[in-house]
C-alpha cells in the first residue's frame, strides 16, 4: 500500500471511498483559495502603502493574512473528503515538534525580526552599529537586516544578533540639512546663463541620485556667482546620513563634472 494511502488511513478515510466528484470540488475550493489569498494580500499591501506604514510591518501582516487564508482553504478541503481537522492538527503537531527543533535558528530569527518591526529600536535611514557590522539601515525584513556602507557594499544581519548584543543607533544625529558649495568650471563657449540652468538641473539629477539623500524633501540650488571661468551654487537638501550624503554626492559630481571643488558649509 502507498505512502499516501497509509496517511490517509491514519486519518479515517480509506482511499476507495473518497468519491471522485468530491475531487472536483476540492480543485475548485484551491483554486478559490489561492484567488483569495492572491486578492487579499494585494489589498493589505497597497492599504498598508499608502498609510505609510512600516515596510516591515508590512511584510508581516502580508504573510499573516496568506497564512491564515490557506489554513482556512486547507480546512474546507478537508471537509470535503471528511477528514477530521483535529485530527489533522494532531498529526502536524507532532511532526511540528521535530520541524521546530530542526528549524530552531530560524524561528529565532522570526522572532527577533517580529521584535524589531513592533518595537522599532531603529528604523530605515538610521546609522547602526552592532560587534559583527555597522552602516544605514536599508531594509528590515521578518529574517534580516540589510545595511549599507559607504563603499556601496551592503551587508546582510541575521535579526538575532539585534536581540543579543548592544546597538549604538546614531540615526537621529545623522538627519539633518546639508548646505554645499559647488564651484564648477566653465566649458567652451555656451553663454552663461544656459550653463547655468544645465549645471543647476545636473546636479539636482546626481541629488536625487544618491540613496542617503532624502529626496522627500525639497532640494534646492541657489547661484551665488557666475564668472568666465566657474559657477558657484549653494546646494542644499535634507540627508538620511549626513556622512554618507556628502560622499555619495561628491563622487556623483567627480563622475560626470570635473574640476569641481565642494565644501560643505554646515549640516
């Protein structure tokens, strides 16, 4: 006798007397259930979107409404064929147990990522430091933590780490408003107020384009001198990471501008 058919006599219900018609219906109520399940996710997400909520709450309420929907479509199955669902949750609870210890570290993880969604000891955009990395916080997921470096490389933290060592979070002190001097030199003979608006929407674009400058708040440039020879501009614009925002902005226009010289006048 197979495997499946074993399980199922362990359960009451022998394999001879399961009508086929109640195949069909089973194959409806999944379908029905992933539709739902499909349905209702997409909804929690774009609600949960547009109030701003945390994306690692986000996440978690995501997986607990899929979770909930398919023990739910895995119930009506069941009654289809008359299987007994304590029966069922008898079953799972012992193999839960030998799953448990075999996934232990994971659940920790789980554990500790539910932690630091709800109880917040840092947040997307704050500079942490903890014994095995330090960086800016770029995503806090249910397993991990994924921060950034200066040197664009980002390095990936088990949650549980979070939980059982010291955090040193400089978040708050690194938010504030950056103010740069740009002087960037004349090219060839375009008149200078057209250089002008070029070099303004330039270095907006190269702002923008840096992962610890906040572009949710205005940025703005400001000539303070055109002559033969250079442009100087005020930039001003509000930082994630006041550290990383000077660099990522600096190497942006070293890239595409040079020549130039920056000094950050205060922040």
């Amino acid at each position: 006798m197979s495997f499946f058919a074993e399980t199922l006599r362990a359960v009451g219900i022998e394999l001879t007397a399961i009508p086929w018609g109640r195949i069909g219906l089973s194959v409806v109520l999944v379908i029905a259930t992933i539709t739902i399940r499909r349905l209702v996710t997409s909804a929690v997400r774009h609600g949960l979107v547009r109030t701003k909520t945390d994306p690692g709450l986000v996440i978690l309420l995501e997986r607990g409404s899929q979770t909930v929907i398919t023990f739910l479509g895995l119930s009506w199955v069941l009654d289809v064929f008359g299987m007994q669902v304590s029966s069922i949750v008898t079953l799972l609870g012992v193999s839960g147990v030998a799953l448990g210890l075999a996934i232990q570290d994971v659940l920790k993880q789980l554990v500790a990522g539910i932690y630091l969604i709800f109880g917040r000891p840092f947040v997307v955009g704050d500079s942490i430091q903890v014994p095995v990395a330090s960086g800016t916080v770029l995503r806090v997921d249910l397993l991990f933590t994924v921060l950034g470096k200066r040197s664009g490389e980002t390095v990936i933290v088990p949650n549980a780490m979070f939980i059982a060592n010291p955090v040193i979070n400089g978040g708050s002190a690194n938010r504030s408003r950056i103010r740069a001097r740009v002087t960037v030199p004349l090219v060839g003979e375009m008149p200078a107020p057209i250089e002008l608006r070029e070099v303004r929407a330039r270095l907006e674009d190269l702002a923008r384009s840096c992962t610890a400058v906040d572009t949710a708040h205005p940025i703005t440039i400001e000539a303070e001198g055109v002559t033969k020879e250079a442009i100087v501009l005020m930039v001003s614009m509000r930082s994630v990471h006041m550290t990383d925002a000077c660099d990522q902005f600096a190497w942006a226009v070293a890239r595409t501008m040079p020549g130039f010289t920056m000094t950050i006048v205060d922040g």
